[in-house]
C-alpha cells in the first residue's frame, strides 16, 4: 500500500545577480575552476583552425570518470551518450570500463561501432518506436526505460525476458535545467506498470532524474524517498526490483560556482543507506553526461561585429560566429550561462548582450544574464567559451543560413 502522502520537493535555490566579468556567486563547498590544459592553449594560440570550433582534451573526461567512481564506488556508470557521442570519447570511456546510456538505434549503433558489449547498454528514453525495441533486443540489449502502459506493452512483445526500470517524475528543483513534464509518472503509476511487468516476466526497476546540471547535491535524497517507499512495496509483493536508477544531473563548472563531485557522492551515497538501510538494490546506476564531457571542452569563436543600437547606449551588442543553431542551444531562456575568455580580460568592462550569427531573432544567446566583457573588444578577436564540450556538437543545426555544423577537434588522453 502506498503511503497516503509522499515528501513534497523545496522551492528551487535562486542565484544573486551576476556582477562583474565572470563573477558567480560564491558557494560553502567550490568545485575546481577548469581553464584549458596547456595542450589546449597551444591549438587555441596557433590560429590555424577556421572558427568556431570545438576542442576537446580527452584526459580531463578521463580525469572526471575516475573522480566519478571515486565519489560513488557502489554504483555502475552508464554514460549518457546524447552528451557528447563522438567515437573518441565512446572509445575512452568503454575502455576505462563505462556502460551507456543510449536513446535511439543511432546511439546504440555508434556504442557497438566501438566494441561496447550490448549488455551494458541501457535503453533510456522512455519515448521508442516498437521496431526499433526489437532491433536493440535482437541486438543484445536488455535495459529499457518505461513510464507509461503503452511503453510497457511494446516491450513485453518485442523485448521478452527483458528488464524494464519505471521512471518516476520529478520536478527538478535546483536545476539549471529541469527535465520535468516530458518524462516519468507518478508513483502510484509507476508501481501498477511495475507489478505489470512482473507478471509479463519482465525484471523490474525503478529510475529518476534530478534534471540536468542540478546544484544542490541533496536533490537526490528527495527522489530516492520516494523510489524507496514504491521499491518497499514491490518487496512486500516479493517482487526484488533489479536496479535503480539515479539518473544523472552532476553539474560542470559554468558561471555559478557548484560543489566538488565529492559533495555529490557523500550526499548520494548517504542517501541511498538512509533509505534502504543494509540493504542496498543489488544494482544502482548513474548517467552521468554533463559532468563527464564539458569541461573538458573549449569553444573557439569570433567576434563579428560589436554595435550600439543607440548613441552613447552604454550596453554593446557583441555578435559571435557561433550561436542558438551552431551548438549553444543550451542557452534558451539563459539556462546554461558559459564561463567567457577574451584576449583583453583585466582591463575596463561594460555590459553586453550576446548574439550569434544567423538572421533570425531568436538567436539571441544572453540578454538579461548581466554578462560584462571588456571595451577594449573588437571585430576579429578570439574568445572562448569554456566547459563547452557537452550538448555543443550535436545540436549544431546543418546548415541553417548556410553555416557549417561545428567543427571538432579531440586531443586524445595519453
């Protein structure tokens, strides 16, 4: 029996202003600041490659995989492969031992491309045509995600003997950005679908997602009470759910400081003891993307043309040869605000909106974000924009206005 009523999330936490160039607002516990490695500079001081690009330096995703395992050692890491799926991270990451998260035939295809074995993908999208469950079945793959009885249907005849983990709502509190709505149910929900499945001979679990780049590292301990009080009934119907979901949502280093992974570990790995006491889900699981692939990335780009829209207006217009439809997609409504360099950084500053290229007015990157970049900058100069190396490339538009799609570079780990 469910309980009568399940813990109500916090409001979300609200940043003060930004002020100042590049000046988050401080937090108790400070995550490291990542500026490009020094091979990286040396490709970003040459000049040579056309902008905008990409560069990606693979040992700091290494660097973060073996933190991430340090932080929470009783889980198992699926990588969420929409973050960032080029074939060098893929191979880096299923050589350090990583499973995936995959969300179409076209991500599982890329992980077996390079050798993943099919049993350490997990189907994530709750939201699959049936052709294409039976492809990923005849292929190996076993882990499917459902949240709805449609969903559940389609698996039960097209995946037997399979393994189905419910997903279950959540609203994202504390999130720069929240995957609510779209995707999961509502507990009681998930138990019917739960039950259903085991009578279908489907193994059972349970999911969640705290939202992406998510900054309060208790964020999972309010989900999980509520995974643990459907997971408490499933056992008292000797049903043994397979695995648990944590879902992913452990941040990158953009404007606002966030806490250090070992933050995030202590507060999950706490959690996960507090709910389920000695017994732990013999299978607990991470999707971590963000936190894997971004800071590891640099986005070079060009300033087009700085402008006033008014005479002596004091906030400039600064256009960039990347925006909204050349990879910064991340920036509606200003969720996800880049850390900037430029070449004039330390000198006088004023207010700016950013832009990028194309004619279309939507492409407007930040306005009301209070972002301050130096006077001194002009048409031509290079700057950078910093932990872009997650959800850059591949919602890079092909040929919008008859711009290319980013380019990308990987310096591989040594």
């Amino acid at each position: 029996m469910m309980p009568e009523r399940l813990p109500s999330m916090p409001e979300p936490i609200e940043d003060p202003p930004v002020v100042g160039q590049l000046v988050p607002p401080a937090h108790p516990v400070l995550a490291e600041r990542p500026v490009p490695t020094e091979r990286m500079e040396e490709v970003l001081r040459s000049g040579q490659a056309q902008s905008p690009f990409l560069l990606v330096d693979l040992d700091i995703v290494r660097d973060r995989f073996e933190r991430l395992v340090r932080a929470l050692p009783e889980t198992t890491i699926h990588y969420a492969v929409k973050a960032n799926p080029a074939p060098e991270v893929l191979s880096l990451l299923n050589d350090l031992g990583s499973s995936f998260d995959v969300a179409s035939p076209g991500e599982i295809a890329r992980c077996l491309s390079v050798g993943v074995d099919p049993a350490r993908l997990s189907y994530g999208s709750t939201i699959k045509k049936e052709r294409d469950i039976a492809w990923a079945h005849d292929r190996g793959v076993r882990l499917f995600a459902v949240d709805s009885d449609a969903e559940l249907r389609k698996i039960a005849d097209s995946a037997p003997g399979s393994t189905v983990f419910c997903r279950i709502a959540s609203d994202g509190a504390g999130a720069d950005w929240p995957l609510s709505r779209k995707f999961g149910c509502e507990p009681e929900l998930a138990l019917e679908l739960l039950l259903a499945a085991h009578h279908q001979h489907l193994g059972v679990g349970l999911s969640f997602h705290v939202g992406s780049q998510q900054r309060d590292p208790e964020a999972w301990d309010r989900a999980l009470a509520t995974v643990a009080d459907v997971y408490a009934v499933l056992r008292a119907n000797d049903i043994e759910p397979a695995v648990v979901n944590l879902g992913g949502g452990f941040p990158a280093s953009y404007l606002e400081r966030v806490p250090d992974i070992s933050a995030y570990g202590e507060a999950v790995s706490g959690s996960l003891h507090r709910r389920f006491g000695d017994r732990l889900p013999d299978r607990v699981i991470i999707e971590p993307g963000r936190y894997l692939v971004a800071d590891a990335g640099v986005i070079q780009t060009e300033v087009v043309l700085v402008s006033r829209k008014a005479r002596g207006a004091d906030t400039r217009w600064v256009y960039l040869d990347v925006g909204l439809f050349g990879g910064l997609a991340e920036v509606i409504d200003e969720a996800i605000r880049y850390r900037i360099r430029t070449p004039h950084d330390g000198g006088p500053v004023g207010p700016v909106v950013l832009a990028g290229p194309s004619c279309d007015s939507a492409d407007v990157l930040y306005e009301r974000a209070g972002y301050r970049l130096p006077l001194a900058l002009r048409d031509g100069d290079r700057i950078e924009l910093l932990s872009t190396g997650a959800y850059t490339s591949t919602y890079s538009s092909v040929w919008f206005n008859g711009f290319p799609p980013l380019e990308t570079r990987y310096l591989p780990a040594r």
